[in-house]
C-alpha cells in the first residue's frame, strides 16, 4: 500500500494541473455553450480530483461533518419525492458539486506557474467572447446582419424555451450573446472575467490594464440587464477597493460606464428604468430572479419548513406567478440562492445569508479575493443551476483561485499600492 501511495503521490500533480491549467478554463467556456452529456465532465474531472486529494489533504473534521449533513439531508427528503428519476439525477449533481467543494477546499497550493497558464487562457478566451460580443453588437445594430449569430450551429447552447436565442427583430438595441445560450449569461460571464482580470493584475500584472474595460464593455453590449448591473456594481467596488478609486480614472471610467449604460438600456426593447419600474408584473427577468422566488417562498417556507426533495418541480409549477408563458411555458428559479432556501427550507435560507455575509465582510476588509466572490454572487443571483456541471466547475475554479490569493503574503492587497 505504501508503495501504490508513492506512486500516486509522484504523478498525482499532472492530472490536476493539467486541468487547472488547460482543461478547467476551457470547460468553463465551452460547457456553456457546445452541447455536451452534462455528467461527462463531472465524472472525468471528480475521480482525477479525488486521487490527487486522497494523498494531499487533510480535511477539517467540522468541514467534512458540514458536507456529510448536507448529503444526509438531501437524501432523507429524497424520500417524499414523487419523481424518484428526476431525484435521482439531481442527487447525483448535488453530490458531485458538494463533494469537488469539499476536495478543493482543503488541497494544497498548485504551483503559481500552473496558475498564470491557467487564468491566461481563461481570460483571454473570454477577451475573444468580448470581441465576439462587440462585432455581433455593431453587425446587428448597424449593418442589421445576423451572420455573426449562433456560431456553433446545430452545436450551440439552446436558451429559454428550448429553442436558439434570436435577437427581436422590432429591438432598437439588439442584444448579442456572444456563444452562450442568451444574453445575460455571456454578460454575468464577462463580468466574472473582469473581476479575475483585477484581482490577477495586483500581484503579477500579466494584462494590459485596458483588458478588464473591454470586457466590461461587452458585458454591457449585451444589452441584458445582468452585463449593465453587473458591471457598473463591480466598477464601484473596484473604486470602494483602490486607494483613492473615487478620485482617480476609476471615476471617471465609472462615469464613462454609466452613460454608455444609460444610452444601452434605453436603447434596449424593455428600457431598464421600465423594468425596475415594473418589477412586480409578469415577464421580466427581474420579475422571474426576485419577486417571483420571493413570492414562492413566502408560501412554501410556513407549509416545508425543511424544503423539497431534490428535482421536485410539482410546488413550483402549481403556483401560477412561477410559469413564464411567454418563455414556452417554462418553470423554474432562477436564482440560486432562493434554490437553496427552496429545497432546503430553513437552512437553505440560514445558508444563503451566510454566504452574503461572507462577501460584504471580505469587501469590508479589502481583500484580494472581494471582486472575484462579489462577481460569483451576482452570478448565483442571476442563474439557478447551482449545481449544474458549469456552475459547479466555474465554483470549484474559483474556490481554487482565491484560496492562491489568500496564500499570498499580502491577502489586503487592495489596501495599499504595490511598490
């Protein structure tokens, strides 16, 4: 046994850093818009992870009882459910996503050099995704020429609906996705890269510092409305963040962005103060990430205090405010952390309010990791697939990511200039 666990412990470090350097970034992109079995990469990532961590980490006693409780539970309200199939696939999600968490939260530091290669790549195929966005912007508004859409073909994401996003065609501003399923995901997406942009470029300076406006830039093309709010709220923090930010070019890029915001959502086919205006009213994608979960959970929390099996829809599509019918008749939440309140109830709820607590307390102390984890906030407010293959690979990254910032000599970095 001795033997077999050297061995493994020799070559263990390629299989992981080979992912994190090449295989994770370009999944992260690719997952979300090339269609693929969406087990697939779960299954050849997890056992790789798991070798490699079985023989470099020791795991916290607390941390492992957290995961082994979150499982536990999961799987006792797995026994009211009425559709054992859809629970099971969604067991089976739910437990690869908690159990790469808990891998990748106690795994030694991979090699800086792994990383640069790493977030390189990741960042500049998300500046392509940017360019992509900008000429899709300027071929559809200007020249009103779709040939920029859709890519992929017959191998592109499918959005709401099921069915290929098309831009309206009566749109003043018609929206461009890039190659994801719609727009707000490539712009929640661009926004997350800028955020890794900034953090990155504090300690190795390996981007141009143009880099993170530009990709906020095609985040706030897209015309949806997670690119514009996204983007004007993580250029606000980065100022909050930076030593007199709300003095220098941070305000007046800031300025710049909120003009070009203003003239986008008004341009747009629902103007954005329209839809802050009528948050309440059916239709909007504001309606379907707040008020509605809102609503939902206002009725299931007094009646499932402890939440719902896992993949149970039936609640959900019997409350006539949750079905989107001008979506194709579609149900769901779509924003995770009212996911996690509705299929855990209680401490679903105690939990998403841990996790925003987090966030404003690392921006509160100027962390390095702050932008990152405010960006991953704002992506699970605005998606709920929480435990879907991209998600989870996207957390799992990340989670990587910032536990290399906080190894850094200096995790406040944002408190004062580099020399």
């Amino acid at each position: 046994m001795a033997i077999i666990r050297n061995i493994i412990v020799g070559i263990n470090d390629a299989p992981l850093t080979t992912m994190v350097s090449v295989l994770w970034p370009v999944s992260i992109v690719c997952m979300h818009f090339v269609i693929v079995e969406p087990i697939i990469l779960p299954v050849l990532t997890f056992p790789l992870i798991a070798i490699w961590l079985i023989f470099n980490a020791k795991f916290d006693i607390y941390v492992l009882l957290c995961a082994f409780t979150c499982i536990v539970y999961a799987a006792l309200l797995g026994g009211y459910s009425n559709d054992a199939i859809e629970f099971i696939k969604s067991f089976v999600l739910f437990f690869v996503f908690i159990s790469m968490l808990l891998l990748v939260s106690k795994t030694k530091a991979i090699n800086p050099m792994f990383f640069e290669v790493s977030v390189k790549i990741f960042i500049w195929l998300a500046v392509l995704v940017a360019l992509l966005t900008l000429t899709q912007s300027i071929a559809l508004n200007v020249f009103t020429n779709y040939s920029f859409m859709n890519p992929f073909g017959d191998f592109g994401r499918v959005g709401p609906g099921g069915q290929v996003y098309t831009p309206h065609p009566e749109a003043l501003l018609k929206k461009s996705n890039a190659v994801f399923s719609e727009p707000s995901v490539c712009g929640w997406f661009l926004v997350l890269a800028a955020a890794i942009v900034i953090a990155w470029n504090r300690h190795r300076k390996s981007f141009h510092a143009a880099i993170p406006f530009v990709l906020l830039l095609g985040a706030v093309l897209t015309g949806a409305l997670s690119g514009l709010f996204n983007a004007i709220l993580l250029l606000l923090c980065w100022a909050y963040l930076t030593p007199n930010g709300f003095k220098g070019v941070l305000t007046k890029t800031l300025l710049y962005f909120l003009v070009i915001s203003t003239v986008v959502g008004l341009l747009s086919f629902e103007p954005i103060a329209h839809r802050f205006g009528d948050i309440d009213l059916e239709g909007s994608s504001v309606y379907y990430r707040v008020v509605a979960p809102l609503m939902l959970l206002r009725d299931s929390l007094p009646e499932y205090p402890f939440g719902h099996a896992l993949g149970q829809t039936d609640y959900i599509a019997s409350k006539a405010y949750m079905v989107n019918w001008e979506g194709g008749k579609q149900f769901g939440i779509h924003n995770s952390f009212f996911l996690i309140s509705y299929y855990f109830g209680i401490v679903g709820v105690i939990i998403s309010c841990l996790c925003m607590y987090i966030v404003f307390r690392s921006i509160l102390k100027k962390k390095c990791i702050s932008l990152i984890l405010l960006a991953l906030m704002l992506v699970l407010l605005e998606t709920g697939g929480l435990w879907s293959p991209e998600i989870s690979l996207l957390l799992v990254y990340c989670t990587l990511l910032m536990k290399y910032f906080n190894q850094l000599d200096q995790p406040t970095c944002f408190q004062q200039e580099k020399p």
